[in-house]
C-alpha cells in the first residue's frame, strides 16, 4: 500500500510481504545531487557523546548522501578483533531527511546487534516477520558489514549512506523514506566469552546431575544418583559469573545442553556449534529460561531443572521430548545487553 508523501523528492513507500527474502534492499548507491538546503553527509550534523552510550546529534542542515562512507569517530583502546570473535555492537541511527532518531539500540526496549565478526547476522525467530522486524535485520545486517577485523572494542565509527542501499521500501515502520539520506553511529561494545569464566562452585544439591565432556566441552547430562525431579523450577549455578547481571528483555548469548531427565543423551545442543542468542522474557524462549536466567551474572555456568509446565508441558516436542518431561539444561552465559 502506497503512503503520501510528506514533501518533494521523498518517495513514497510500499509495506512488504511478511516474508524475510535475501537480498530484500535492492537499489543503486549511486551519488546524488545536493539539493538546495541540503548539505552533503558529515557537513550535515555534528556527533557528541561517550562511547558505550546513546549518542548525542546535533543537525545543522537536512543531509544527502549516496553510497556508504564510514569514518572512524573514536578508536578504542579494547581487544582487537579476530576472525572467529562473536561481537556485541550498538547503533543509532538518524533520518537525514526528517533529522529525527531512527532506531537507537541503546535505548528502551532496544537491544544491540550480535553476529560473527565477518559473518551473518541470526535472521529473525518467526517465520513470518512483521515489516519492523525484516527492516531491522537488514539495518543489523549493514552495520555488521562496517565491523571488520582489526576493529577494536570501543572504537565508534560514523557512516552515511542512502537508504536505497541498504531497506529499499523495506522501512516504513522506521518511518524511513526509500530515498532518505541515514547516518548511523556505531559502537563495537565488546567481544562475547567464549567460555564461563567465573569461579567454580564445589557444593551442588542432590538434584543436580553430573556433566560429562568431549573435547572439553559438555556432551551429556549423567542422572546416576540424582534425585526424581520434583515439580518445581531450580537454579544452580556451577560457575559464577563476575559481569553483569541478566535483565528481562535483555539480548542473551549462551551455549547450552538439554537433556530430559534420565534419558540416555541430550535432545538439543549448541556446544562446538554457533552461540545462541535471544531475548529473554519475551516469550521467545520456554518460561523455565524465561524465569531461571533472570539475575544470572554474564560469565556464569548454571543448571536448570524445569518442570513441564514451564517447559513443553503436556504436549512435549518432537520425539525427544515426550509430554510431561522435565527438562534439564546446563548453560553458559556468554553476553547480554
């Protein structure tokens, strides 16, 4: 459906299918012409502010801009990145057109952008994704692209760039014309652990089973000895973490192991794998992580034993997890933001 527009030389938009499709932003990047009034990328407006926090700008004139040009604002004295690193990054993003914020991954109810550095953004959980969601996976997916090895943590950059390289018609929900001028602050906030790295706790309860490992990693949950599951949702952490703690509606990044309990080996596992990421208390996620992974410190290694009604209930999943089972989990805390 066609929206009006609100003033000359502003395209108007169409709403997409909800169907996340590759290579959704199809359009030229070519270089344009200032129009009267206008000034050209960084001549536009004026970046203030600490690093790690939601940026302040200041417009001095409505802003043009073709292909992407990045500059480094600040450099971070943080650890270098490497091929292979899983980063955090945060952004905002303005309207060179409105002169108005965009999207801010800084502010509430917003969270910052994960992927492998030289690698994919995770493409959204729902297999129908609504407009503001496929535009956001394509804005996550361009600032990937602006974090490279060598970056350190720490380090903003500034980019500028037509929107028509980047959401196409894709940004309606943003309020983003199809060929709006953007330009975004981004922040490489830090690198994700690649392992707990908190203290160890010796004394476990009864119910706790034992971890066994291949390769150094957990592989499978031992039930020998451990006591019958008794309804009730349980946290131990096994590792404890010395970060931040885990909020709702936070960005996590985790590897995990589940396994029913007393069952032979696990039904699901992300250990040797890519991390998992979500965003919990959301409903993303069965309620038992929902509950038990609230206040956990990043760092940490902590076992779950959740009860069918936190979990798949009566119902169960698939041929692993047959109704009524409690579920065992044993999780590593890698990042959150």
């Amino acid at each position: 459906m066609l929206r009006h527009l609100r003033a000359p030389r502003r395209p108007a938009q169409v709403l997409l299918p909800l169907v996340l499709v590759s290579g959704l932003a199809t359009a030229c990047g070519e270089e344009v012409t200032v129009a009267s009034g206008a000034l050209e990328r960084t001549e536009a407006f004026e970046v203030s502010g600490e690093v790690g926090s939601s940026p302040e700008v200041t417009w001095n004139a409505r802003m043009e801009a073709g292909d992407a040009e990045t500059e480094v604002l600040t450099q971070g004295d943080g650890a270098e990145l490497a091929e292979g690193d899983n980063v955090l990054v945060n952004y905002y993003i303005g309207n060179g057109f409105t002169r108005e914020p965009t999207l801010d991954t800084y502010g509430e109810d917003q969270v910052p952008v994960f992927f492998p550095v030289g690698g994919e953004v995770p493409q959204p959980a729902s297999a129908q994704p609504t407009n503001a969601q496929v535009a956001r996976y394509l804005l996550d997916t361009f600032v990937a692209e602006q974090v490279e090895i060598g970056d350190t943590v720490g380090t903003r950059k500034v980019t500028t760039v037509s929107s028509a390289d980047i959401l196409g018609v894709a940004g309606s929900d943003l309020d983003i014309g199809n060929e709006d001028a953007l330009m975004m602050v981004i922040d490489v906030d830090s690198v994700v652990r690649t392992k707990p790295d908190g203290s160890p706790i010796k004394a476990r309860p009864d119910w706790v089973p034992g971890i066994a490992f291949a390769d150094r990693l957990p592989s499978a949950l031992d039930f020998d000895g451990v006591a019958a599951p008794d309804g009730t949702l349980k946290s131990q952490v096994l590792y404890a973490g010395e970060g931040p703690a885990v909020a709702a509606n936070d960005l996590i990044v985790v590897n995990y192991l589940g396994q029913v309990y007393d069952a032979a080996k696990p039904f699901d596992a992300s250990y040797g794998k890519d991390p998992f990421s979500t965003v919990l208390g959301q409903g993303a996620v069965i309620q038992g992580w929902d509950q038990a992974l609230e206040g956990v410190a990043v760092g940490s290694r902590v076992m779950l034993q959740i009860p069918p009604k936190l979990g798949y209930g009566k119902d169960g999943s698939g041929e692993n997890i047959p109704g009524g089972s409690t579920l065992y989990f044993v999780i590593d805390v890698l990042a959150a933001g």
